[in-house]
C-alpha cells in the first residue's frame, strides 16, 4: 500500500525528475501501468517491486535536492533584492510565479539570479558608496576613534573605476556588519548616556524656571507645579543612579 501510494504520488508529480514521463512500453511504464489500471492485476513480481522502490528513493532524493537548491537561491535572490532595491512589484510578480520543484522554476530561479548579478555589476559603484556612508554613520554613532577609522582606509578610499568589484563591496558589508554588531552591544549603555544627557538638560531648565518667582502665580500655577515636581524627582533620584551605573 505504502508503495502504490508513493507510485501515486509520483505520477502526480508532473516530471519532478525534469524528464518528460513516458508513455511507451518500457517494463517499468508497463508495471505502473498494469498496476493502476488493470483490475485483473493482483500483484508485481519482486524484480519490479524492488525497481519501483529504487526509483521511489532516487525522485525522493531529487526533490530534497531541488528543495536545498530553491532554498539557498531563494536566500540569494531576496539579499540581492534588497541590496538593489528591487520594487516589491517586481517581487511580489516573480513569487507568484514560481510553482512547486520542477525544472521550470528551476531555471526562473537560475534565470533571476543572472539579471540581479548583471544588475549588481552595473550599480557596484553606487552600492560602494552607498556602503561608505553606512560605515560613517556607524562610527559616528560607535564614537570610533581616528586609529578604527584608519585601518579601513585600504578599502574607503579605493575609487577607481577597475577596483570597484563584488570583492571590495564584500569587504564594505562585512565592515558595516562587525560595526553593527558593535553599535547592538552598546546601546544600552548609549541609551544611558542619552537618558542622562537629557535629565542634565531638563535639570538647567529647572533652575531657570526656579529663578522666576511669578511662574506659579498664574492660571496654570498648579500644572506647572507638577510639571516641576517630575522634574526635580528626576533629577534629585534617577540622575544619580544613572551617573553611578555609568561609572562602574
């Protein structure tokens, strides 16, 4: 039963092995054949049984191989999207083309993959610059010092037509990921010091607001009170904790 259902399957597949089924007289067409259609058929001779189920192994083992394959170029077609900022349009017309692991989306995918890289070799140079000033912002963000920024100067500074390849683009990305994952490990104390920055803010405020001694006198005294009272707890109780955890 296992077998036939597997049999079943696979006539179903339409070509999953990417050749055309057959529809002459070989013994293995005659077997399947006889054994779907034939109500007189009451069973296959072990030499068939034992062929049928090498096949039913070989076409499961394509199709896992055509599933990593579409994988893998599916993760390179969506980077390459993103990279030359395809228009979702685009994308979303190519995803709806593609149906199940035969050879036809095998060849879409192949088929995308050239025009993206033919894409990419057209934009390096933009792609180069647009990656520089990723990597500037990165360090403005990271506080890098002059000595970081120096030891990419080998890369940053390279603007000839001829040296501007996928290699050089590579190293730009790899830059701007080690500073990402950097910038990800410092921001909640950048988030500190942001808080702080704008409680010291908020504490010069203060004090000029507790020079006016009309300020509470109006319409809106108690609002304003309020208003203070926040402030003053703010500055009285979180600055301090803050300024000490930042100095550890």
């Amino acid at each position: 039963v296992k077998i036939m259902n597997s049999l079943k399957s696979i006539d179903r597949s339409d070509g999953d092995d990417g050749r055309p089924r057959s529809r002459g007289k070989s013994t293995d067409s005659y077997t399947i054949t006889s054994f779907f259609e034939s109500s007189s058929c009451i069973g296959i001779g072990k030499d068939a049984l034992d062929r049928l189920t090498s096949r039913i192994a070989e076409l499961n083992g394509e199709k896992r191989r055509r599933r990593n394959k579409l994988g893998e170029m599916g993760a390179a077609i969506a980077s390459l999207w993103s990279m030359l900022r395809v228009p979702s349009a685009e994308q979303h017309a190519f995803t709806k083309s593609i149906r199940g692991l035969g050879m036809d989306t095998l060849d879409k995918g192949e088929r995308e993959l050239s025009r993206l890289h033919e894409l990419k070799a057209v934009m390096i140079g933009k792609l180069i610059r647009e990656q520089r000033q990723t990597i500037e912002e990165l360090w403005e963000r990271t506080n890098a010092s002059e000595g970081e920024k120096a030891s990419f100067d080998r890369y940053f500074y390279v603007n000839d037509e001829d040296k501007l390849t996928d290699v050089l683009l590579a190293k730009h990305e790899e830059y701007a990921g080690a500073l990402n994952a950097k910038l990800e490990k410092m921001q909640p104390i950048l988030d500190l010091i942001g808080r702080r920055e704008s409680i010291i803010e908020e504490r010069v405020e203060l004090e000029m607001l507790q020079k006016d001694p009309d300020r509470l006198k109006g319409r809106n005294a108690s609002k304003q009170l309020m208003k203070e009272e926040k402030m003053m707890r703010r500055v009285q109780k979180e600055l301090p904790k803050i300024t000490q955890h930042l100095e550890k």
